[in-house]
C-alpha cells in the first residue's frame, strides 16, 4: 500500500564566529501537494545541519581571540502520513513576462563554470538547470527537474546544495522547498519539486519580487564599491584585500530574526553576518574578479562551520574570513590560505557525499568533492615572509622596526616552535625587547593562537 509522507527535514545553516541561532523554519502547507506515493519537504538548508562556531581562543586574555561557542543542535527529522489533495501534472517553469533584474550591473555567475555544478552526473545537471531557472524567475508551483532516479530525493539534496554553493548572488531563496515523484508532460516518471510565493505559510523566498528587485541594486552597488577599493591586479594581494574589505565592513552577529545573515546581501548591504554570510559574500567578491571560489562546511570547536576554498594557481587553498575577523577590530590573517593539515588542527571537514549512504544525505552537513588542499606558497605568512622561528629572530625585529603597525602577527614555523615558546615566552620576549631597546616603544603584550604569535606595541 501506498503512503503519502511529509517528510520535514531540519538542514540548516546557522554560522559562525560567537553564537549562531539557525534561521526560523518553515511548515509545508499539505494541502497545496499533489497526489504521489513520496512526497518530501524539507525545511532548512541541505549543506549543513547546523554551522555554529567562533573565534578561536587566545592563551592571553586579549578580547581580540576570546569568543563563546554555542550550538543550537539539530533539528530533528519526522515522518507522517497525510491524505493528498488533487493536482494536476506540473509543468516546467516558464519566463515571467517581467524579469526581475533584466541589466545586472555585477556579472551574473556562469554555473557552468563553477566548482559544484561540473562534478554533477548529468540528470543531476538537468536537475539542476530546471531549479536554477525556476529560482531566478521566483516560480511558484510545480516544475519537473528530470527523469525519475532511483535515489532521487538523494540527488536533490545534493542538487540544491550545489546550486546554493555556486550562485552566492542569491539571498531571497528559503529553506523550505517540497519534493514528490509523480510525471512529466509525456507521461514518463520525474521528479517534481513545488515552490510556493511570498506570502504563504511556506514560502520559498524570503522577499517578494519587488524587493528582491531592489535589493539586487543594493547588493550591486555594495559588491562595485568593494571592488573598486580592491585595486591590486594579483591575484594573492586581491584576494588579500578583498578579506580585509570585507572584515572591516561587517560586523558579526546572531540575530534570529535577520534571515539576511546568512546571505551576501547581509555581510554587503547590511554589514552584518554569521559565517554562512561572511563566506558567501567572500566568494561572490572572488568569484565577480575571476578568482575561484567554493565553500565547504564542517566542525569547528565542537559547533558547524562554514569557510571557504580558494583556487590561486593551480592549488587550493582554505579561507576562513570570520575567524579572521576579530572581534577586536583587528584583521587577523591566520587563517588565510591554509592547508588541509594546517586547518585539522581545529577545524574537521564535513564527509563528501559520496561517503554517505544516498538515503541518509537528507538532514546531514555534506560536501561535494572538495578538492584537497596542500600546498603552502600562498599562504599569507609564507608569501609575506612573517614566520618565526628561534634561527629567524633578526628576521623578527626587522619586520616588527619597519612596521608602523601596533599589532603585529607572525606565522609559528611549525607547532613544535609554537610550543617551545609557549613554554619559554619571558625569556623570548625579553629577547625581543632587548633587540628593541633603541625604540620608542617595546613589546608589552602578546597572545598565542593556533598558528599564530600576535605582539603588542607599547610606546616607552
């Protein structure tokens, strides 16, 4: 026998540096679904269960490095049967007679050309196609995504999540979206999703049509000013720029009833974000200079975390902008293209979903085959020569005189040196002042991270 099942599903997004709170969830309305022996409606995010997560914390007491972490845990999933309501076959979405934004002044982004989008099989692309233009025209209703697979609310799932990990330009799409197998117009088995308009108990856009409209202006508007502020040609000093840009405009926060925060309208415009924001505001900016860019979530400190993956030559690299973001107003750059082992030592990577059983991709936080990450040539220390090491102390005092910095960062050569220092800091310290002492000022403070030294000037 046959059931109908309302499958509420909590995969959600919440973020970053302190204490993050996921965004409110949304109900589906069981009347407005067709007849189908499977019906699933989810209502969260498909990336992550939920990304919460902070600052790292300082071995000194230095506002700078110390944060709270603090999770607001999973929703859970439930199952129940419900009686259908009658529908005829969903068509495709079509073109509205008036586009929402027809001249964009910020390049619209060539998913084709993106991370997620080319490691799709090819009923996962059509999927994809048909979701894509049905979300850029605001469709309400129906629309068929393509031929019927035998794991195919799987397929959706990582559908979606590509789709939402390669188009940052969106901030009006919701958690909430409703999936059922059912026809196509030839009568042949699909996959059908439903997507409601503004207004419903369970919409699938946070703005109407004319707000998206003039919120896409603004979002231009934000993104042209950035860019135009980042003016290095290179690729490591623009990307370099643009994460200082953006940390120097936007403000951390976890406001419950702000579900622009975890959106690059949020970070931009609005100069407030959890760390779903920060990243996707950092890959738009990257992605609109022809940087490549992803996301990728996973654990940090015990809470979900989001960050980003950059490409700078032929390697990728892992970006952490908000915790590079401190809440002391300094722009710290410790995590700026690190490695994969580099960033285990306090971040856990999500499993790919291929190492997921496709009936248990709903509801978890997944990555699609992310790329590894091993090389150390653009890490910013490396690149700017600011690593330390008992051999490298000249090195050390040069760059701390030349400096006209009060708050300098330098990169541990390695965590063994990390530790030694950690247990000999007065005698290093005095050494450094001791070098020093021609200066107007000495170093009279310092805070030790996981790869970083951070030293504090004090005028004399």
């Amino acid at each position: 026998m046959k059931k109908l099942c309302a499958v509420l599903l909590a995969l959600l997004f919440a973020i970053s540096a302190v204490s993050c709170k996921k965004a409110p969830p949304f109900t589906p309305a069981a009347s407005t679904l067709p007849t189908s022996s499977d019906i699933s409606s989810s209502s969260g995010d498909e990336t992550a269960s939920s990304l919460e997560s902070s600052a790292p914390t300082s071995s000194e007491n230095s506002s700078e490095e110390n944060s709270s972490l603090e999770s607001s845990g999973n929703e859970s999933s439930s199952e129940e049967a419900s009686s259908s309501g009658s529908s005829s076959t969903p068509s495709t979405p079509t073109n509205p007679s008036n586009p929402v934004n027809p001249n964009p002044t910020v390049k619209p982004l060539d998913h084709t050309k993106h991370y997620c989008y080319p490691k799709l099989t090819e009923t996962q692309k059509q999927y994809y196609n048909a979701m894509h233009s049905a979300v850029m025209n605001m469709h309400s209703s129906w629309i068929v995504l393509g031929p019927l697979t035998d794991n195919y609310l799987a397929d959706i799932a990582i559908v979606r999540h590509a789709l939402v990990d390669d188009h940052p330009e969106i901030f009006w799409l919701s958690n909430h979206y409703v999936t059922t197998k059912g026809k196509d117009n030839s009568g042949n088995p699909a996959a059908l999703m439903m997507f409601s308009v503004s207004g419903e108990s369970s919409s699938s856009y946070l703005v109407s049509r004319s707000e998206r409209a003039t919120m896409e202006a603004e979002l231009e508007a934000a993104v042209a000013s950035i860019l135009s502020k980042a003016t290095a040609t290179d690729p490591f000093e623009k990307e370099a720029q643009l994460m200082r840009l953006l940390c120097e405009k936007v403000t951390y926060t976890t406001d419950p009833n702000d579900p622009m925060i975890y959106s690059a309208y949020g970070a931009l415009v609005g100069g407030r974000a959890l760390c779903e924001g920060y990243s996707r505001a950092m890959q738009l900016l990257l992605l609109q200079t022809g940087i490549p860019c992803t996301t990728v979530t996973g654990v940090a400190n015990g809470e979900g975390h989001m960050w980003n993956l950059v490409q700078l030559g032929s390697n990728w690299y892992n970006l952490d902008a908000t915790w590079n973001d401190t809440t002391g107003g300094f722009v710290s750059y410790e995590y700026f293209n690190l490695t994969d082992a580099d960033m285990a030592l306090d971040h856990t990577f999500s499993k790919d979903f291929s190492e997921i059983a496709p009936d248990k991709l709903s509801g978890v936080s997944f990555n699609i085959s992310r790329p590894s990450c091993t090389a150390t040539e653009y890490n910013y220390f490396v690149k700017r020569g600011f690593t330390y090491s008992a051999e490298n102390a000249d090195a050390l005092i040069s760059y701390i005189t030349s400096s006209p910095d009060e708050v300098l960062e330098v990169r541990f050569v390695n965590q063994a040196f990390k530790q030694q220092f950690a247990a000999n800091s007065n005698a290093y310290l005095q050494d450094i002042n001791s070098k020093l002492a021609d200066q107007a000022y000495y170093i009279g403070r310092y805070s030790v991270s996981t790869h970083t030294l951070r030293l504090y000037k004090v005028q004399k």
